[in-house]
C-alpha cells in the first residue's frame, strides 16, 4: 500500500499526486498574490503555499484538480506544510481519479450495505419497515457515497453510511440489555434520521451546503420528506407521525435545531446513540496521531476539549507506535 | 346589550348562563370533594367552587357544558370568584349555543374575510398567490373560526384571522416605508406563517394542543404543507423554498422554535411585525383592564412586567373610566 | 405474589401494612392539625392525611415506622391518596420488617453480586484490578443495599449496584464495537463512579444527605479515598491519576459538578453509559405506567418532559394493558 | 455624478481624491514599517497599504487628511483593496473638503428636518410638546448632522435625524392602526431616544466615543438631560417621569443597557420601532451589494447572519443589476 | 428590656402588643372571610391568622396598624405562627407608637452620624467633599432613618446609614493595605450609591416602591441628582463625572442594573465592598438564628443557598445558645 | 539600580541580558524560518523576532536560556517590540543566573515568611493551627518561591505567598469589623486555599501545567491532601471537613470550578478576599503603566475591561508621571 500524506514526516520529500480540496487566494504582506491550497489524499490533508501565483495559476489549480507535486514537509506554526518545488496538473495519461484521493470509510461499501439490509430485514413492523425501504430504494447510491458532515465526523466518503450501521450495532445491543425498546422503531429512526443531509450538501468529494440546506435544513427536509414518502406508499398508521418526530428531535434540544425534544423513549436513545457514535468517531481517529503520553489536538466539536492518551495505553497497544504521523518528530 | 361577566363588580348578584370552560376535581382539607369550574361569557371568564361536588355532578359539569347559575361575585386572594348558590345545566328550551359565550375578535368575520382577499388580490407573483389560495381554499372555514393561540395573544375565536389582518396592515404600510420589502412575499409569509396551528390546535371553543401538535408542531407541520400544495399545484420555483423558509423561521431563533433563523429580509420583518402584533394585543386588552395610575396584572408572555397606565392617559381619553371591571372597586 | 399499592385503583378498599417514609405536620385552614404521611412498599408509594392528629400520633407516626392501615383509595387533584378509616403502629407479632417495605431492583443481589464479580475477573490491568478489589472489599455490603440516588433514577435498594452492572453491560458491548477503548479503564471508572454516595447518602431505607455530602459531595469524597486506597496498596502508576479523573469528570460539565470535564476517552463514554442507564432507569419505569395513546407525568430529571407511548405499542405488548396502576381508571 | 469607490471593480484603475478614516501603522515580517489607511468618499470605504512608510508619512497620512491617490482596486483575502501606486496629500488649491467625502442620509437635510417640525406640529400635549421643542432647539445643529451610531446602522451623516424621521413614519401607521397608543408620547419618546447620542460621540466625520459616553452612556446621559430640561421649563407632570421612563428602557432590557426594561405601552413599542427601523437599515444596504441568488456578507449586529437575496428578485428590480459594485466581478 | 416575640417558644402564651406590617384578605376553604396578618415587633416577625374577618375587621386591621393581642405561638408548616384568642387596636391610651415596633439597625443613630461625620471630615479633596457634603445636608433627616431595603440585607429603621457606616470602615483598612486606592473618590461613592433609595423606597416603617423607583430605579435617579447637585455648587472637574459612574457602575454588571461595569478602580473596589457588607448583614443574622452544627433557612438574596454552622463554633462562642428563639425547640 | 525592559521607550537602544521565556518557531510568508522569542527581565516583557533562525538556533534559543542582546526597541502593532542587532547566548564567564531575571513579588520573601509565621501564631483553634503548620513545614521552600498563577494575577516568584500575605491583612480587618467571623478558620482557609497550585504548576520560572493539573486541578489536588495530612495528624474533628470545604468552594460557583458553593460563612468571606485581592494586584499593576486621562490596556481576567484613570490622579500622585515605561511616548 502507497504511503499516504499523514505518514510523512518533516523533512520528508514528497514526489506524487494529490487532490485540491480548497484554493484561496492571498497576497503576501509585499502585494504579491500566492494560492494556499488545501491537498488531501486518502490518509488525510495538508497545506501548501503556492507563491507568485499567476492569473493563470489561479484558474487552474481549483478544488477537485488533482496535480502532480514535488516538494518537501516542513513545519509552520506547529503544523505540518508541505513546501512547493515543483506543480502540474494531471494528465489524462496519468491514471488518476478524483476517487483516489478521498478518504473512505474504514468499512468497505459492501459490507455497509449488507449490513444495513440486514437490520431492515429483522424489523417486524409493516410499516416502518416499508418506509425505511422506500428511502433506501431512492437513495440507494447516494447513501452509500456521502459523507455524514462536512467536518468534524464521519467526514469522509461512505461516512453516512458507515455512521448508520455504527449505530444500529448499538442500537441492537441496547435493545438486548433494555427489552422495552421498540427496535423496529429505533431502526427506522437510526437509518432515517441524518439521510436529508443528501439534500443538505452538495456533493461527496468536495460537500458544501445547498440552499435548502441553508435556508431550511436536513432536519425538516427530511421531516417533510417522510410524509411525502408514507403518502406515496398510502401508509397512515401513528407510525409516520413518530418516525417524523425521531428525525425532528434527534438534536435533542431547541438551541441544537430541533424544535421539539424527544418525547418517545425510542427518539431519546437515538439522540444518544447519534452523540456517542459521532463522539467516538472524532475521539478514535484523533487519539490515533498521538502517542502515550500526549495530549491530542483540540477537538472544536467536543467543546475545544484535547484529550489525553495515558501512558499505559503503551503497554496495551505496542503496534501503534508505528502509526505515527509527521505531527510528532 | 347584555352585562358580560367581567361588568360584574364585588358583591355583585349573577344570575344567568355561562359555559364552563374547564373543570377540575378537588378535596377540601376535610376530604370533601369539590369542583373547581372555570366558567366563561363573551367578555371573560371568572373562577367558582361547587362544593360537596357529587359523582354526578363531576360528570354533568365539564368543558363546553352550559350551565345556568345563581351566586355573588365575592373576591378571593385578590381575584374576583363567583359563589354559588344555585346551579342546573342548561336545557334546549333555554335557547343558548357555545358560541353565544365565546371571545370573539373585535372585528367581524366578514370583514376580516374581505380584508384577506383583497390581500391576495393585491398580490402579484403568481407562485406566491396560487399557493396562499390554494390555502385559503383549503381551510376557508377554520381559518375564520380558530383562535391564534390557547392563551396569550388572539385567543379568541377568529383570532388567528385577526391576526393574520392586523399584520397585513401593519405590513402594507412598512412596504410603503421601505420599498426594497417584497410585498408579496411578505404578504404571503403572513398569512401562512399560523396555518399549522389549524392542526396544532384541537378546537375553536376549549382548544387543546393535539398529538401532531406536542410531536412536531405547527412549524414543521406548516413546512411540509406547504412543499405538499406546491407539488400538487406543480410550482417549482424558488418561492416554494422560500415560503417554507419563512414559515419556519418565523419565531426568530432556534431556542424560541425556529431551526433557522430568518436568513430572508422579507422573513426577518415577518418575525418583527408577528411580535409587535401579538404584543399590542396583549398589552392594549391589559390595559383596558385597569384605570389611569394603576398598574396591569403580570402579563406571563412579555417577560412578567406590569404595565403602567400614565395619568395623563386620563385626559386624553375620558370616556375609558365607565369600562371598569369588577377587577377594581 | 401480594399485590402492591401500586396494583390499587382509585375506588379500592385498603386493609394492610405499609412503611411511612416521610411524615410531615401541617395544621388545616381551620388551624386543626394533621399529618400528611407518605406511605411505601415494594409497589411504590401513596400520600394519606391523618386529621386531627394527636400531639402522641407526630411522634408514633414517623419515617420508617411500619403500621397497618385501613382505608379507601381516593383520587386528590389527580393523584391516588389513600384515605385513612384506621391506623396502628405494627407490632412485633404482626411479623413485618423495613426490608419488605423498600422497593428493590428488578435483578437480585446475588446475580448483581455474581456479574460485578465476573466483570473484575475480565480485567486485565493488575493496577485498576487491585484497586477495584479493594473498594469491593472494603464497601462489600453497602455496595450491594445501597440505592444510587435518593430520587429520579435507581431509587431503590440494590440500585447502585443495579446501575453499575447495566453499565457494564454497556461497556463491554461498546468496548467491542469500538475496540480502541481500554475496557479495563473503563470497567474500573464505571464501578468507582458512584462508590462516594455511600458516604454522601445516609441509608438505604431512607436515605438523607450527609453533612460531607453536602459540604463536599460524593465526587471530591470518591477522588480523595482512590488516592487514600491506592497509597495503602503502593500502587503508583498513571491509573490512580485517570481513575481520579474519571471519577472527577463524570458529570461532565463542571455546572453539573465536574471541575474538569472528561479529558480521557474512557472518561468522555463513561459518562454517556452513566446519563443512558440513568435516564432509561427513569423512562422505562414512567411508560410502565401509562397505556399506548397517552403521555407519562412530568419526569423532572429530564427536563421535566411528558413522554409518549405510541398506540403502536399496544401491538408489540398486548400483555401489558393489565399491568397498569390506579393512576388511570 | 462622479464614480464612487464603491463602483469600482476589481482590476480597476483609479485616480482621484479620498478621505483618511483611519490610519494604523504597522511593520511587515521583515520589519519594514507601513500604513494601513482606510479610505473613504460618500459611497463607502475601502482600503489600502502605504509601505515602506517614512516617519513623516505617519504624521501627514492621518484621520480626516483628503489625499490624491493613484492606484488599482485589487483583491485581497476576499475584499477589495486600493493598490497605491502615487498618494499625496490634497493642497487647498484642490478645492476639496471633508464633508464631500463623507455618506449621508439618502434624504436631504431639509427635508428631514421638515419632517421633523411637521410630527412635533401634530402633538397636542403641552408638556410634551414643549420638552421635545426644547431640546430640538438646544441641538438643532448636531441633531441634524451626527450619525446615530459609529456603525452597524445609519452611520453616516444625518443618520440619527434620518432615523428618528423614519421611526415617526412608522409610528403615525401604526398610532392609526392600534387607536390606544398615545401617539405623543411615542412621537417624544421617538424624537428624544437618541439624542444623549450627541454627547455620547465625538464628531459628525470620525465619531469615537467621548469619555461621558464610555463612563456614562447616552442613555443615562438623556434621563439627566431630561429632568434638567424640563426643571427649566418649570414642567413637572407626570410626563416628565414617563419620558425618562421611555428614553431608559429603550434597549429593551437590562443586559443590552436598559436598566429598567419598557413598563408603559408606548415604551415597548418605541422599542420595537427601533429596532425595526436599524435592522431595516441594515439589510436594505447589504443587500443593495448583493445579486439575486447571492448572499450578503455576514452582518455582524445581526447576529452574524448573512441574508440571501432570492432569484425571483431579478424579476422584480431588472434595474438593480448596474449598481452593483467591485465586490463582484 | 422586654421580650420580644423572636423570643417565644411553640407553646407560649403571648399578651401584649405588636405592629401590623401587612394585612392580607383570604377565604377559606368553605368560603369564610379571613386576614393573615404579619404582626412585627423591634425583634421580628410572625403570622397570624384573623378567622371570621369581618369588613369592619378589614378596615380597622391594616399595615402600621398597632393592635393589642392575646394568643399562643403555635406550629404552623415548620413556622411559628400566632393564634389568636383575642385581638383590639391600640388606643392613644396605650401609649404605644410605630417606631417601638420596627426593627431598627445595631448601632445608634448618633454613632451612625458621628462615624459619618468623620468620614467626610477625613476627605482631601474639595469638590468631591463639597458634593458629598450638600446630599448629607439635603437628606439628613432620612438618610439616618431608611432602611437600605425593603428585604434581604439592612431591611430595618437606619439600615442605610448602618451599611454606608460599615462599608467606610472596609473602605478605610482597604485604602491603607492598597495605597494605590483614592480614599476620597471611594469615600464618595460609598456614601452616595444607595442614596437614591430615599426616593425609591416610600416609607420608613412599610417601605415599597414609588413610582419613580419602579420606572427609573435608584440608580438612574441618583446619577441625575448629582448632576444637579454639582451644577448648583457650580463644581464641574471630572469628580463629577467620576462620581456619577461610580454610582451607576456599582451593581457590577448590566444585567444586576448598572449599564455600565465598573471602569475606574475605586468603582471596581466599591462595587466588592457593597457586596461584602450585604452578604455579611444577611448571613451573621441569619446564622445568629442556628445552633452549631445546624444550617440555616435558605436565603434567597445568596442563590437560595442554607449556609452550615460547624459545631466547634460551640466552644468558641458558649454564650450563644441562649440566644436561640421559638424557631428551634 | 539597572533599568529594567520596561523603563525602555520606543528608539532607544538596547545592550544586555535577558531571559527566554518563551520561543516558538514560525516561517515567514516567503517560508523562512523564523524564532518569536518572548523576553523577560525583572521589570517585565518584550517580544522580539529572531529573522532567518538557523536549525541551531532553535535548539540554543530555549526558555529559561539567558542570552545578551543588541538591539533597538520599535513599536509594532501598538507594542513595543525588541529588534534584534545581535545575539548570544549568556556565557558562565557573564556571571548572570536565571533568578536575576524573574520578576518577584514587591514584598520581600523574609517579611512573607514572617507575616504568615505571626498569623499562623495567632491563631487559638489547634486543629486548624496543627494543620496549617504540618502544610507550611511540608511546602516551606515552594511555598515561598511560587507564583499564585501562570497569568492575570501575582504571576511573579514568591506570588502565591505575596497573594496569601495580603489576603491575610484583609481578613484580620474584616474579622474586627465582623466579629462574629471565625478568624482562625479564616486565616486556615486562605493559608490552604491555593497550595494545590505547587503540584498543578510545574516550575517557579516558567510554570506550565502538570499532568495532574490538567487532569485534576489544585482544588481537588487539595482537598485530598487535607484529608492526608489529617489523617497523618490524627486530627478528626469537624475542622477537617470544614476546611476541606472552604478550598473546594473558594472559587464561588460550580462553573468557576467549585463543584460546592461556598457553605460557610468563612468559606463565603475567603471567595471574595480572594477575589478583592486578585483584581487589585490586576488592576494597580494595569494603572501603574498609564497616565491620568488614559485607559490601561483590556485585563482579560476582569471581563476585558479598560479601566480609566481620573485626571484628578495627577494632583494625588505628582511623582507617579516619571514611572511611564515605552508604552507610551
């Protein structure tokens, strides 16, 4: 397997290709113009400064080109940059795709998918289970591409996917250690409550938000979308009113964008189970650039918060070691 | 015309009708059982205590009953409550309906009907006009009868009506004032902005908030409506989008019940003009309530204050003395 | 089985024993004086009113006195009450203990007993396995009679210990579906958590706070007596730091009493195990109580929400119709 | 008409007389001394780096200097900025001077204070009217120039005379729509809200805050003011009381700067009139810089919100499309 | 001296006479006419309950009404209250007047002149001295009788000298620990800040609020008055202005009611020694009213906190217990 | 006496020692390398920019290294700022020591040692004497050399003990004017209150955090400690308790790290000694480097307030002009 951007470390000369995942223009404090560009590959992203930009410059290297690059890492304001040699755009003849250098979910397309038909195929409730297989008919592909957010977790390709089927692992334990859940609705809920981001960002490479995502969001999109949905499949039980009120409350509170709390027990343990799968995520993939003995980066959506990783972690994972990036030289 | 209750002072004999409006069983500290009835006419409501309540009685006197009742308005910790003497329920010989002692808006049904088509008629994006007709059509009857709210502001019956009238004239004169505001969109964010209260809401006479109501609300509720007349009325233009913005931003922020706040002039003057409306239906009925240096009853929904009265107000309006109620002897 | 207080519906002649809980003087408006008894067994709990209370009946009649009482099941201002026809303190023929009176949790103490048992033996870490050992030791038998809270959620005897071993149930399933985190940690932090309510709390039948629980609480009580335990047992390693911090963070914010928020991964999911079973503690008891189509009371502890039983429900659980109390007849 | 600064576009050569706002100097990561000058004429501001600044440059380049500038509008961090490439300061011979370079009130002076004279021309009540003509001839000169705030919203000349006139216009539509308010009460509590502004800040060019404004405010300020006006006007009705009342709680509440919050009908809606007619202010003016589809910047007294102009605008104002400016190109 | 009724005991026997502070209407259950009285001597206070009131009763039993009482200081919901055998108003005969019945502050007023007197004759500088002196001459009569609240702290005949008194001896210890401090400026505002009050508060003996303390507030006011008090010694250094913030800074923050924070160091220390001296009023009084090794009642002004008398105050202060009154028995 | 960083004005030149105390690598916009050192001398701060630094340079320039300087102080950004002429790092031949460098408290370590030594003396209660001895044996050296904070308020060696001798002098005052106050438990408190902070900072030069800070904090950190020591002393009484609370409650509120509210009366007099004396090291320091008419800097720690000094200061302090440093000129 290929060496990704983050097991480089400063110093380290770089000679290969990468995405543009963001090209600012800037001028230096002398009026000269320069691009900062965001490069990312699978493993994760890096800065770099393109000084004396041209006009030219400007047009070309733009989010989704990939390009060829030679140069060098080296540290700037405690973060790693990767320093211009040299820049060409991709060539057709160089066999590279967008798809290449977009991180991917840690589980492969395939096994989301089965997984996710697997907890539909144990629901029991008629209509839950026709509503949830309509909106995985009609979003098939989507689904299983986008990303849950644009930052912060599950931010890369198939992370929707992979978030829901993280969750409904829960989901099932929960159900067994608390038999009074209604797992068929806390399914539904789960595979439900996050697809009206499909609507809400714009695309699976480079996601950024959609007017209706601005101006209404994925919350009463997708509110308003299962109502059209139960219409459609002439579904009228109280089964769509408390799905619609599982997506509606599953921010939890007023101030965090859903007008209403949850007020079904199944709406209350989904709220919980999206907060500690997302919380995980963040927590997971941040602990693993940092070594025993270390504090990670400051996590903005865990309260600006930097953890600790403890010492004796070392004794327990002694592989991990290996793992580190050029953050820590 | 009639004496309404609120005429009444202290010491005061009634004998007459008047519909209970709620009813809730007590014991004494003796352990005798007692009905707490609210009972109401047109001008307002007044509390009274039916002692040693029978069985019977419990189930003969509930909301929307009629009775008739003999007693004196006596004062109890500063508020007035009848005492009864003599009660029966009204009989079909007695000729009395629940609407003859319903809160009606000041003005009459008919004119604020006019005063809503001429609105629409003024209107000229035909998107935002056939869809606010296509509500209009839809719920031409409730949309006249149902009070704006259960208590506070226009809880009345047509009070949602008067509302909706009383900020299309605030709202004519502001597009005057500032001739950027887009009229019809104002216009129609207006007269939609409540409609899902219709739903929210269980009846004109003793409303109560129904299951759709506690789970999603009149907003979300409002939001799919309106992508669900637009689809059937094949308009796809971004004033769909808009209009549903509006209807969901207009309580102005996420704690308050909007998921966005409003991000639209035209949605953020809405927000406005619903405000100063509910406040001066609130504040001016409060006020009417008491004399010239005298200070208003806690008013819940403007942050507890009491209002205060100026003594000049005196001068400037004579006639207002004789209007008293029995809240002041 | 006997039947309960709870099993009572309104209407209902009463003829046995139960434990008062809490007795409290009151005089009537006539300034005759009763006690208001709040009386318990297994089932739950019911509030009577002994009028004209004797100056000799105040000191009879107080917290954890058991007495056979006749009387009728009433309804005041929607609550059961239990009107009292006779009353005398029990006697040591009658055969009754406190312990039959108390509410215990649903698992019994030998299989919570067994499971935290089992769970220590999965641990690993000779550090936090010997210092879970000793507090097991030390606090053997409180550990397994003592409630976790004094209301809200796990009321009841046993129900710390019944909290924990839920927790642990949780952890273990999360620990393999996200197998980064250190299950010994967190094994060790979920066990200790709690442990300083056997010295804030004053006892099992009717717990009170104690003066260190109120000046100190069971937070700083807990991170004191770990490093007291672990310098007996000259254990010195990082474990005492974040089992100290784990302890500390648990109520994760510090305006709900954590001076630092959780800095450990182990510490941040801690913390999410320990609001879940809480609050599914406090959810599932509230639904067992109403039927589908209605909502529970008010729960204070979560936000003074009324949660909803979907009519849904009804088909999942026919048996459960007969399950229900006489708060609804 | 001359082209203002605010026409140009990027990539634009300019040529021509500017106003100094603000003059900051700086040094550049080699140590190099410049100037950061913000400019302005009447369309609006931009700005611009003087490098390699002398010592004398520092002294002559200061607030309130006119200087001839050539020059190119470039971008810079997504902003325009005037690239100097000749500045010199303006010599009398220029003809220039600084009110030609400062915004004013859309509406002529006159005409404003017209307006003014034909609203304290309505009132009827004595007292009022004197206190208001008082103070209008106390400061007829500065009421009719300053700016009413620094920035955020009318903060150009005439702005506070331009928002007190547009508050009465609102005012006298809304007196007609709801009878009860006492029209001269708002009209004085209108006309005088502001006017402690005038001590409050420095200058009609460049206002800062004065040290009365920073240690006192102009709320508190105008209360005082009030008293010692009317004292000398030997008025001492309640109106007096009722005015300082109206001018102390026009922020509305204790943490926006009123210590006692509106407690008299015409004090709530001179509140809401305010801030109808700021925001109004506002967001016309962002958005005159923004093309349908677009979003304004962020509005930073709006809680950060950028405001989207919709599509269907474009077909509303097909004039609107010329006067944008070289923020979009 | 005579015992006064804080002295009594549940059970006692009282004859004598007492002050009514307030007299409130009330029915009972079965609709009989009642008054609760709050009777107060130099001591404190207590309740009463005036069964079968009649209307000449209401008139005759109002606020500073004396009244000659015969009863028994019985228990009433964990409070003593009074009842009442026998009841009649005061005759000129009695020879009993108001001021025998008000709490009044722990130091005489003389001393309270004198320390006063001091104060100012320590000042240096002479237009902060001469301001100061004009209040003391304008006011002198009420600034010795006032109290400085109607409750929480210093709510009795002379509060407001007693707390201004003890707030200068903090101001004097302060000046000498911090040099830095200007002793006349802090001097100053202690003095002036609560001034104001005289015109807020209505009365000595039943102060409530006047109508200029509900809509302006002691603050607003006072910074008024100095401002007139100045221009009339015709003093107009910054002292003046200095002072004025000092007065409207001193509740710390906008939201306690001061628009401004403290921006000056006196008004900074000023704003801590005001709070000291409240809390420390409240707290030793209420803390007078327990045994060690019990709390006190909850004491809203300090966030509703019951503050915990440690036992070892015992051997500290033996001759407490004595001191304890009817509220512990 | 040498003159201190702080006596120096913007041009003059500079040739000396100075400490590191903080070194950070950047790049500059052209991607050289660069040091931003922070230097400090017993009077104070400067930044200064080491341009084109070599690989060596960053492993020689290093806090705590003593380097001699060549330089020119220049403004940058409204800062002073050292421009570098030449550097090298301080030979053993130069016969400079770190602690020449460090600013210290104005009161000399022998006179803290004393004035702690006397009220320790003074104290009569020998639980809390015995306790308070054990800490001051155990702590002697840090004790004395520490500062109370890295930042904000007596962040100079011998800080803490400086910040514990003034607070000392307060309490004494307050407990003559208040006697009812316990000055022994008083003086324990404030002697305790903070000595967590010599195991939560890591050095007397440059503090940072430990990991114990990070994780636990001095208020816990203390409270365990007490219990310790106690436990060593064999004390068991209630002081134990009491003191243990009055540190865990000494910062006033759950979200200011105090999980209890302060309890007891001493507890609630040791939060605002502590806060009186913070604010005035603060803000005595801030007016110290500002002349009459200006306003200091912003004080992050008090709300990021300017504060003003009266022009009336200059007649009080005629001496005070010739202390102005470079800020201003």
């Amino acid at each position: 397997m290929q060496k990704g951007i983050m097991q480089y470390k400063i110093g380290d000369a770089f000679d290969g290709f990468m995405m543009i995942k963001e090209s600012v223009k800037g001028l230096t404090s002398n009026g000269k113009p320069f691009l900062t560009l965001i490069l990312r590959d699978v493993s994760g992203q890096i800065e770099a400064k393109l000084w004396d930009a041209t006009a030219e410059d400007s047009k070309v290297y733009t989010a989704e080109q990939i390009i060829h690059i030679k140069g060098e890492v080296i540290q700037f304001r405690d973060k790693a940059q990767l320093k211009i040699f040299g820049i060409r755009p991709a060539q057709p003849a160089d066999g590279v795709r967008v798809a290449d250098f977009v991180e991917k979910a840690p589980v492969p397309m395939e096994e989301l998918q089965e997984k996710l038909t697997a907890a539909i195929f144990e629901m029991e409730n008629p209509a839950l289970q026709r509503i949830v297989r309509a909106f995985i008919k009609k979003y098939q592909e989507p689904l299983l591409l986008y990303p849950a957010a644009t930052k912060n977790h599950h931010e890369y390709a198939s992370g929707l996917a992979h978030h829901i089927v993280s969750m409904l692992a829960i989901a099932r334990e929960l159900s067994l250690l608390y038999p009074d859940i209604n797992r068929d609705l806390l399914y539904a809920g789960i595979i439900l409550h996050d697809i009206g981001k499909l609507k809400e960002l714009s695309s699976v490479a480079t996601p950024t938000y959609t007017l209706p995502g601005k101006l209404i969001g994925h919350i009463p999109i997708m509110v308003e979308e299962i109502g059209k949905v139960a219409a459609e499949l002439q579904i009228e039980g109280e089964e769509v009113l408390i799905l619609q009120h599982m997506v509606l409350s599953h921010h939890g509170k007023a101030e965090w964008g859903s007008p209403k709390p949850p007020l079904v027990r199944e709406a209350e343990i989904l709220h919980f189970i999206d907060l500690i799968d997302a919380k995980m995520n963040m927590l997971n993939r941040a602990l693993k650039n940092v070594r025993p003995g270390e504090f990670t980066e400051r996590l903005f959506a865990m309260d600006n918060r930097s953890f600790y990783k403890p010492l004796f972690e070392a004794e327990r994972l002694p592989s991990q070691k290996q793992e580190l990036s050029h953050n820590h030289n």
